[in-house]
C-alpha cells in the first residue's frame, strides 16, 4: 500500500511539473531556472539522507539514482544560466 502511495505521489508530480513548464513563457525560462536548481539541492540532500538511512538494497538503489540525476540538473542548470547570462556581457 506505501508502494502505491509513492507511486501516486510521484506521477502526480511529474505530471503538475510537465504542465508547469509547459506554460512557463520563454522569457522566463532562466530567471525561474535559478530556483529550480535550488529545489533539486534540497532533492541532493534528501536524497544524501534517503541513502543513508535505507534499510534494503533497492532503497539504496533508487536514492543513488536520485543523488546522480538531481546532481545532474544542478550542474546543467548553472551550466545553462551561466551561458545566457554570458549573452549579456559585453564582448572586447
């Protein structure tokens, strides 16, 4: 029955984000980047923590996943952020 629980909060997370980014205007794109690297910090953290406190192998497993893909936003989204706020730096 937990199973399920998480399974159903999770799908119904990723479908509000899917919506939610979906009607986020371009313009907005990389101001609102910003916070969403600090939510996947904290989803790094919980995630830290998950691992550490997992009793069986697939719990570890998934928080592994999870500090690997959060760690991955994290470093893209500066990555993306720094790139367009190059654009607006003057050139020499």
């Amino acid at each position: 029955m937990e199973l399920i629980l998480l399974l159903f909060i999770f799908v119904l997370a990723a479908f509000l984000g899917f919506e939610l980014i979906a009607k986020v205007p371009s313009q907005l794109h990389t101001p609102l980047m910003s916070g969403s690297n600090a939510i996947s910090g904290i989803t790094v953290v919980g995630a830290i923590l998950a691992v550490n406190t997992s009793a069986d192998s697939l719990s570890t497993w998934l928080g592994f996943a999870a500090i690997v893909l959060a760690t991955i936003n994290v470093v893209g989204g500066y990555m993306v952020t720094d790139r367009m706020l190059g654009m607006f730096k003057k050139k020499k």
